[in-house]
C-alpha cells in the first residue's frame, strides 16, 4: 500500500519490513542491539540469508536451522550454534523493543517504548484510532498517523502474526494511567560516561518508568546531566549552560527517593 502523509510531498510504501528493496536494511534493524538484539546477526550474514533466498521476513529467522547457519560463508558450526541461541533468546522481548524493532517510520526508542507503555499490547495498540494515538506522550499528528497506517497494511500484521507464530513472545506492560502523572514526568535528563552499579541503558529505562525524558544531547531545556567516569563533552556543554550535574550517587538517590 501507499500511504500519502499530509503535509509531505513524497508518496511512500507502508510495506516496510516486507517491501524487497528494504529486506536487508530492515532485517538489520531488526537485529540490531536497540531492537531485539540478536548477537552475531550483523550485514554480512543477513545479506547471505536474503541473496540466498532464504529469509523473507523477520519470522523466517527464527525457523532457520543449525544446519542452514553453518552452511553460509565464513560461519562455522561454533558460530552457528551462538547464533541459533541468540535468536531464541531474543523470543522473549520487552513490548518497546519489539515495536522498534518492526520498523516503524518515525518510531524511535522512545516513542516505541512510550507507545507500550499506554497501550500495554499489540491488539491494543493495532486498534487504535489516530486520535488514540496523538494522545501518547512523545506522539505527534504526524507519528501517529505513521503507527495508524503501519497497522492498517495487511503484510505489516502477518509479519507480527507470524513472529508470535514462530515463538516470539512479548512483555505486556500495564498502560500507564497518565504519564504526567508520573514523579519525573517534567524532567529531562543526558547520560555521559560509565556507571558503575547499573549500565546506561538500564539507568535510563528506570528514569523513563518515572516518566522523565532521556536524550542524547544537552540543551538549555536539560534538567540536569548524569555524569559517570569518563563523560565527554556533553558534561562540557551542561557547564557552559549551567546545567545541573549528577553523579551517580546522585542519580541513585533520585531513583529512590521517586520510587524508582
């Protein structure tokens, strides 16, 4: 199908992850860490599994025996089987990564994990109306109507269908009754450098369920910066602008005092 976006001039297919010229670039989003991070699926091995003909949707991962793997340029059976354990163990994903991870345009971390979070299911989420969706936090006129139209084409749905068919089994999460409810909800936040208790990816998922925003980059609309070991300039940038700087005390301190 073609989806015409109002206010932009390009006509574009909403096939996404089955339209043949995107296959590759799709499956390696698909894969990649942010998504359902699928180690030692990387380019090379998926432009193999597509030239060969033997991967037409993310499902087909998932059916792909040892055997198969082994048998492709430069893999090996060692190879293989860590491949084969990290598909099934990307089977079990959080409800965020898994809407990031289906390509959605427009659609980043954020908004993907956003979206979980009000909807708390696919069904939910594919029943929405573009006024359903407008009302997520982080979800503009024109996102929404990206979401909308990625679940109204028939070969996005059977992709979901058949990945819930070949295994891969989602996270519910409760909708949340209102983000701004949330302690953190007027707060945004830049992480810089290396923690030591928690990793940044999970200093930043307890943040978010407090409702704060995450970014990658200090503005004068920064409530303050988290600085580990090691920050670089984005610690420079919060000094030139005055911004607050936590360290990681601090930030520990912030999660349990919200609850976090």
């Amino acid at each position: 199908a073609v989806e015409q976006v109002e206010g932009e001039a390009a006509a574009r297919c909403t096939g996404g992850l089955v339209c043949p010229a995107q296959r590759k670039r799709a499956l390696e989003h698909f894969a990649s860490r942010a998504a359902m991070d699928i180690d030692g699926l990387g380019e090379k091995v998926i432009a193999q599994l597509v030239n060969e003909d033997l991967v037409h949707s993310p499902a087909d991962l998932y059916r792909l025996s040892r055997d198969t793997l082994a048998g492709l340029d430069r893999m090996g059976e060692k190879s293989a089987d860590n491949l084969v354990q990290a598909l099934e163990d990307s089977k079990q994903v959080a409800l965020g990564r898994l809407l990031f991870a289906l390509g959605i345009r427009e659609v980043g971390e954020v908004t993907a994990r956003a979206l979980a979070r009000h909807f708390g299911t696919l069904d939910k989420l594919a029943e929405a109306s573009v006024d359903d969706l407008e009302a997520v936090r982080d979800v503009g006129p024109v996102v929404a109507r990206h979401v909308h139209a990625f679940f109204g084409e028939a070969h996005n749905r059977k992709v979901i269908e058949a990945l819930l068919e070949a295994g891969v089994k989602y996270e519910a999460e409760e909708a949340a009754a209102d983000a701004d409810d949330l302690p953190l909800a007027d707060r945004t936040y830049v992480l810089t450098g290396s923690l030591s208790g928690l990793t940044r990816s999970q200093a930043k998922k307890r943040l978010e369920a407090l409702g704060a925003r995450v970014t990658g980059s200090v503005s004068k609309n920064t409530t303050a910066v988290i600085a580990g070991d090691g920050p670089g300039s984005k610690l420079d940038r919060a000094n030139e602008l005055g911004i607050d700087v936590l360290d990681e005390e601090a930030l520990e301190r912030l999660l349990d005092e919200h609850g976090g």
